[in-house]
C-alpha cells in the first residue's frame, strides 16, 4: 500500500472521531420538529376584510329644487300679414330692426287696387244721378197729385224708383269704401311698437292674403320658455316663484311666476311648454337668451339614499346597513317612494343616523366583517390575526475533541526499508 493512500485514510479516520452527536439530542430534535408542523399547516390563511364606502342616513327637508334650461321670448308676438293679395314690392325692415306704432314695413303693387276703387267711384256717381232724378221727379209730381194732373199710380211708382235710386247709392258706396280699404291694405303698417324677429316674404314674391310677412315681438314683459316634465308640472304650485338667471352671466338675474301653461304635451319630447313671466327684466336677458330657471317644489321630508347603495333581496328592493359596533353588515329590505336620476327616496326601512353601504355591495354576505375606504377615524378597522410567534429550536450536539497525535519518531529510529520490500 502506497504511503500516500494510508496517510489520507488516517486523516479521514481522525476527523470523523472529532464531532459525536448524541443519540438523546436527534431525538430532541425530531420532537419539535414533528410538533411544530402540525400546529403551522392547521393554521389557515385569514380572509381579507373588504373596503367598503358608506353614508350617513338623513333626513331631508321637503321637497326638492328643480333647475331647467329655456330661452327668452317675447309675452306677445304678432305674424304681420297683407289682408289683400298682390306681389310684394317693398320690404322696410329687416330681422333685429325696432319699429314704431303705424310704421309701414311692406307694400304691395296698388295698381289693381286703385282701379278697382276708380270703377266704384265712378258706379257711385252714376248711381247718384239717377238718385237726383228720382228725387226730382217725385217733386214734380207731388203738388200735382191732389189737383188730379198726375194719376196716383204713376206718383207711386216714382217714389219706389226713388227708393231704389236711394239704395243703389248706398250700395255703391259701400263698395267705395271696400275699395279703398283694398287700396290701404296695400301697405303693411306695424300696429304696435317691437322689434322684427323673423321674415316670411321677399320683394318681387306674389303673397297671398294672410301670409307671414313680418314676425313682431312687440315691446313689453318678457317670459322665460321652459320645457317641462310632466312630473315637475304636477307637482309644482302656480304661484311658486322662479329664479332666472342668465346661463352665460350667472349674476344676471330675475324672478317671475308661472304665466302660461300648455295643456297638451310635445309629441316628440312629451314635455309640457311652461311660460314664466319676468318681472322687471335686466336688459342682457335679450330675446333668444339662454336661461336657467330654478324652483323648489313642495313636499314632505324624507330619507334619500344613493342610487349606487341600492340592491335586491327575494325580488324586493334591499340596501347593506352596517353596524359600526362590530365593523359587520347586515342585508335589510326597504321600500321606495321614488326613484330619481341619482339617488332613491325612502319610505320606509331606515333610521336616521344608520350607516348604509354605497360602494361594494355587490360582494358583500350577510354578517360579513368590512373596514371603510379611507377610514378617517369613524370606524377603527378590525384586528388582523397576527401570525404565530416562531419557536426556536435548539440542536445541541456533543463534539469530543480529537486526540493529539503522537509526535513523529527520529529518522534515526526509523527502520530502513528494504530494497525491493512489499508493503
């Protein structure tokens, strides 16, 4: 055997005698160790307490304020029109003009017109004359008549031509009068002062009697128009005042009160047009303005939730109520007097001061432990299970020390081998 491989087996014989373990401290060691592990893996994983968002019931006042958009128009407007036919040859005025009482804003071609007037003219003078003679025929015969030189026959029958002489002129008076009429309604007075809105006719266009030529609002009060649902309409009182400001200028502002109401509702938006007379408008509410109008309706007070808080339990409308004594929440069933745009009114389930879940209510379970977003100090969120504390584990192990080696021989002492010896 060769020197070197029996001084590596020496060497590894003297360091595994150097560390003994004992017996009595593996067996320490597998006992905790068996006893721990059980205890970690019955240890279940806690469940996170969800966040949820909540409001504070109360109690509203009564009623509620209503705002809506209309626009600024004239109380009284006026479609000018010819009473006549013809072909229109002037047009005064124009859109935004302001126009006087008497004012001529459009003609119309008078040709026709006089000469129609002239024939009447003429009918009448005619029929005069035969007037005169009638008349002064029954003079001449009426002194006659008693001394017998006229018979009474023919005295009677110059009287009825009298009489017919007589009521022609009356007729063809009447149609003088008609025919100047005709020849004045050739020209389209303003009754009234206001201003031009709108336009219906162009110079060189042939009108008939009654079209829209000139549209006037004329001058006076002002109603702000609104379009109105009909629930607002019902509930609203006709002598509740109105806030109306400008929606371009909020500091302009007025009050007016219901004027008009229409009894009928739109075909398309099914809105009912509400007229609301201004008083003492400022002059920036122009005609055409937009507007905001405002009111509070009547009513009695309730409770209003969010609509997001409302939920459904067996097929009835439920809210989440949470109970800030234990951070838990319970399902309730309540019942609504009305639904809005953005939150529903209570009639009855809820008290006030309770504490309802708006955010999260579509995970939650009856009895189920929460915390509130952003607590704020409200509520302080529940205690979270805190892991087990670590046990040390100690493994004590015996190590006796190796024993020191003997010192090396002298090489004198050392017997020489022989040549050629085996090991």
């Amino acid at each position: 055997m060769e020197p070197s491989v029996l001084s590596r087996r020496a060497a590894l014989v003297r360091a595994t005698s150097r560390v003994r373990v004992s017996v009595p401290g593996v067996l320490a060691l597998a006992v905790l160790l068996c006893a721990c592990r059980p205890q970690e893996e019955s240890q279940a994983v806690p469940e996170p307490i969800r966040p949820v968002r909540v409001v504070t019931v109360e109690e509203l006042p009564g009623g509620e304020t209503v705002t809506l958009t209309g626009n600024i128009q004239a109380q009284n407007e006026a479609n000018l029109a010819f009473r006549v036919s013809g072909q229109l040859i002037e047009r005064s005025v124009n859109v935004g003009d302001r126009v006087r009482a008497g004012q001529v804003v459009a003609r119309l071609d008078a040709a026709d017109a006089r000469n129609a007037l002239d024939a009447a003219r003429a009918n009448l003078a005619s029929a005069m004359a035969r007037l005169t003679e009638a008349r002064n025929t029954v003079a001449r015969y009426e002194p006659l008549m008693p001394r017998g030189f006229v018979p009474r026959v023919q005295f009677d029958r110059a009287v009825e031509a009298r009489t017919a002489a007589q009521a022609q002129v009356d007729a063809v008076r009447a149609q003088v009068a008609t025919a100047e009429n005709n020849l004045s309604y050739t020209s389209l007075v303003a009754d009234g002062p206001g201003t031009v809105t709108a336009r219906g006719a162009e110079p060189g266009e042939v009108v008939a009697a009654g079209r829209m030529v000139v549209q006037l609002a004329r001058q006076g009060g002002r109603d702000a128009v609104f379009d109105v649902p009909a629930r607002v309409k019902d509930t609203a009182a006709a002598d509740d005042p109105v806030a109306v400001v400008l929606s371009s200028d909020p500091r302009v502002q007025a009050t007016g009160r219901v004027r008009e109401v229409s009894p009928q509702a739109d075909p398309v938006t099914r809105t009912f047009r509400v007229r609301v007379g201004l008083a003492s408008p400022p002059d920036a509410m122009r005609l055409g303005s937009t507007v905001t109008g405002s009111v509070h309706l009547r009513g009695s007070s309730g409770i209003a939730i969010p609509a997001a808080a409302l939920t459904a339990s067996q097929g009835q409308p439920a809210v989440w109520v949470l109970n800030p004594a234990d951070n838990r929440v319970a399902l309730r069933n309540i019942d609504v007097a009305r639904y809005e745009l953005d939150r529903v009114l209570v009639a009855q389930g809820l008290d006030v001061g309770e504490l309802v879940v708006t955010a999260g209510v579509q995970t939650l379970r009856p009895g189920q432990e929460v915390r509130l977003l952003g607590q704020g100090g409200l509520i302080a969120p529940a205690a979270q299970d805190k892991p087990l504390p670590e046990v040390p584990v100690e493994i004590k192990a015996e190590v006796q020390p190796a024993p020191e080696p003997a010192p090396a021989p002298p090489a004198a002492t050392r017997p020489a081998a022989r040549a050629g010896a085996r090991p």
